[in-house]
C-alpha cells in the first residue's frame, strides 16, 4: 500500500498553549531527484561562549584547546584572524563591547541594547518577510551563564532596533515550557505535575499517529513512541532540575555554595560564584538538549544559545575528563589562592601570557569547546537526517563566536583582533572542513556569509565599502 507524505510541518496540538512536532519520519522524506532538490528550512542560530580563545592558541588547532570540535571538523569551517575593533565603545571594556559585536558586527547602543541587528534575524526576516509558518516560537534565546550586568553579555540576538529578539530563558523548566508549553496549573504539587504532562493534551493524536489507521509505517510508529518518551524525560528532568533549586532554598540552613543560582543570585555583585564542574554541565546539557529537540521538531528556526557570559566570573572545582583522559582539576578559588572576583576563572584571560603554559585558561577553553560541540553533535546524527540526506547541523547555519581574542585589556586592538569564528556549510554555502585564517572584519565575514544566505540586507554604515570574503564561500 502506497502512504501519503506527511508534511514535516505536522503538529500535535493540545490544550492551551501546548504544541509537539512530530519527529523526522520516513514518510516525511523524499527519493530520487525529488530528494536532491529538496530545499530543508531556512535555520540561523548563534552560538556564544564567554571569555574567547587567545588568537595563539587558536594557530594550534585540534592539536590544543580546539580538539572538542575535531569530531565535527568536516561539518565547521573554522575562521582565525577576524578583527571586531570597530565594536570598541570608549570608555567601556572589551568583554561588553566584544560581546556586543558577537553577530552584529556594531558596538553596543548603551547597556541594554546592540548597535544593530543580529545576523540571525536579518536572515529571518528577509527569508520570511510574511512571517514563520504557524505553530512557531519566532525566535528562541536560551543559555546557562551567571554574569549579569548589561545585556549583551548574555543574550546575543537582535532586532533591527538593537533590542532583544525574545526573552531569554535561563531555566530548563522555563525553556521546555516556551518551546511546548503547559499543561500543568500554576502552584501545584510536584506530584500532581509529574503525573499531568504537557503530552496529556494530546495524547488522542498521538493515538491516532501511533494506532492502526495511522497513516505511518511500523518503523515511523515506533520512532514516535521513542521520541513522545523523550519530551517526556526532558520534561520531568527539567521538573527535577526547579524542585531541587527550590527546595535548596528553603532549607533551614544554606547548602554548599556550588549550587546552581540564576537570577541576581547568580551575580551577587559581580564577585562570583563557586559552582562544580557537575553542576555547570548537568544543566547545560538539558538546555542543549532542550533547544535541540526544539530544532528537530521544527519548532524553532532562529535564535541564540549562550553557555557562559562574556566576562563570566564563577569559581569553578572539579575533575575534568575528554576521551577517556583527565585533562585537568579544576579549582580557581584554591588555584588562585584569591577571594571574591580575583578567584574566578575570569582572571586566567587577564594573565595570559603567549610565553608561558597557561595550563588554567587551556583546560577551561577545552572544556567550553567540549560543551559548544556537545550542542552541536545533537543535531548531527541519524535522527537529524532531512529529507535531502543531510542532517540538521548540516542544512543550517550555525555561527560560533566569542567575545575576545586576548583578554588582557590594556590592548583593545589585541583583545578585539583574532576573535574566534566557527560556522556550518548552510546546506553546502560555506567551504567547511577547514581551519581557515581569514583577515578581514568581522563586518565583512557577516556580510558575505549574509550573501551567501542570499539576504540582500547589509550591516554597517551605508557609506562604507564593502569587501567581500568569497574564500569563505563553497
């Protein structure tokens, strides 16, 4: 018997504001010349980690602090040498302004808004001038980070005006109900709301979907039900995650100050936090999760995803293990033999020194590039596959950057020249595969790739010439 296609936009809708996609399924993909010329969605993410890589640790490539990202090298172009020091703002420091040009390529327009929109939604709104498709979150900005003072540190997309594109969501709960919604009534129990899911509202769909008039084959019920149960885990680790933050903080007595906080408790003063290594990546990792399921069921195309703020100050412990070695211990407060913001990881950046070992600031750039590739691997697997055989990560755009190429500030040149790029090949836009040493402005490589995005738009003051990096370009 010949199924129909089912279209990769097919939802399950519930009550209120609940919305599931479906997974990719077999009968959403396409064969023969109809599967080469299959066109997946227009996708623009950026991607943000705090505090940079020093420019020479960079010429290192997989052989340093890069290695987390070698599994994906033939899926990233890498880019070296891009210069952001037309983001400088006199008077304020770099950590900011950097921070602020991640994506806009424009210095920051005071403490709460960019100089200009983020190359995320200049791609959205020229690749969907009449709006997203309907059941979408339009734009999705999520990240785990503790520095809060001025908003470019930690969220890293814009509107045309320089505002944010949404509101950011920090907690996984908070993330799993902007992506899905909820079903669950304000208030309740935490039993009551482990029992009521957001996939009780549509559990009569998903019935149908998995029943014998489904128009689904035996291996696409089956992926179903597999995918159905991980919203579901998802939700109840993310259930998991709230309870044991608010039950900590009801506690007759204060628990060990490494404790996830959020809020203006994750930034008391700017001084810093002590948190493990265990619970800085637990929690991450379900927003990474999170935000990918999000992706692979359609339910997002646009946004930003940050793990850790620019200028991020957290006093990190624990034991740190890549492909079955240690790589390091971390310990800043011990390390550093310093209290308050003079513990925190942070002041590794300020010291590095290209002559010596910085051993501290290497483990920790290893580690952000372990997690920025824990991201990414999720949306490059088998269950990522689109109906033209490429995987999500493949068909979309995907732009890593950071806020500094140094550290040390009595350099602005220095600390916003070599500012580490990594993007995807946008369904076979960009010359992937390489570590490619770019020379140029950060304005001229967003510019192009924006070309390459077929976006007419251009960022920057009309005025100036552009100059095009075609080598960047497949």
């Amino acid at each position: 018997m010949t199924r129909r296609a089912i279209s990769r936009r097919t939802l399950l809708k519930g009550l209120g504001s609940v919305t599931i996609g479906l997974p990719l399924l077999e009968e959403m993909f396409l064969s023969g010349a109809a599967a080469a010329q299959a066109a997946p969605p227009v996708r623009a993410f950026n991607v943000f980690f705090g505090l940079g890589i020093p420019a020479p640790l960079q010429t290192e490539g997989f052989d340093g602090v890069l290695e987390p990202l070698k599994p994906l090298r033939d899926k990233l172009l890498i880019m070296r040498d891009v210069d952001q020091v037309r983001c400088d703002e006199s008077g304020i420091n770099a950590h900011f302004d950097g921070a602020s040009g991640a994506f806009t390529a424009e210095p920051p327009d005071g403490e709460a808004k960019a100089g200009g929109p983020s190359i995320d939604q200049v791609i959205r709104k020229a690749s969907y001038p009449q709006g997203l498709p309907p059941g979408m979150v339009p734009t999705l900005v999520a990240g785990t980070f503790f520095r809060r003072s001025r908003v470019s540190r930690y969220v890293h997309s814009y509107n045309e005006d320089g505002t944010v594109a949404a509101a950011m969501q920090e907690k996984p709960l908070d993330l799993f109900q902007r992506v899905f919604g909820s079903s669950s009534p304000a208030g309740s129990a935490r039993s009551q709301r482990l029992r009521r899911s957001v996939l009780d509202s549509v559990v009569e769909q998903a019935k149908f979907y998995t029943g014998s008039n489904s128009p689904l084959g035996t291996a696409s019920k089956a992926r179903l039900a597999d995918h159905l149960d991980r919203v579901r885990e998802y939700e109840q680790r993310a259930f998991a995650h709230a309870e044991q933050s608010a039950e900590r903080r009801r506690g007759p007595e204060p628990p060990p100050p490494s404790q996830l906080l959020h809020g203006g408790e994750a930034d008391p003063g700017g001084e810093g936090i002590d948190i493990t290594l265990e619970e800085l990546t637990g929690e991450w990792r379900l927003m990474a999760d999170l935000y990918a399921l999000a992706i692979q069921m359609d339910r997002v195309r646009f946004g930003s995803v940050t793990f850790l703020a620019a200028g991020e100050r957290i006093r990190l412990k624990g034991k740190y293990e890549y492909d079955g070695r240690t790589v390091f211990h971390f310990d800043d407060y011990g390390q550093r033999k310093k209290s308050g913001s003079a513990g925190c990881s942070h002041e590794w950046w300020h010291e590095f020194n290209p002559k010596k070992k910085n051993e501290e600031l290497r483990a920790h750039v290893h580690m952000k590039m372990r997690e920025v590739a824990y991201f990414l691997s999720r949306l490059d697997g088998p269950d990522c596959r689109e109906a033209n055989g490429k995987t999500i990560l493949e068909n979309s755009l995907f732009t890593v950057s950071t806020e500094s190429g140094d550290g040390r500030h009595n350099d602005v040149k220095r600390e916003l020249s070599g500012i580490f790029h990594a993007i995807t090949g946008a369904g076979g836009r960009f010359k992937t595969g390489q570590l490619l040493d770019v020379g140029a402005e950060g304005l001229d490589v967003y510019n192009t790739m924006l070309a390459a995005m077929n976006v007419p738009r251009r960022l920057g003051p009309a005025k100036r010439d552009p100059a095009a990096i075609d080598k960047i370009r497949a």
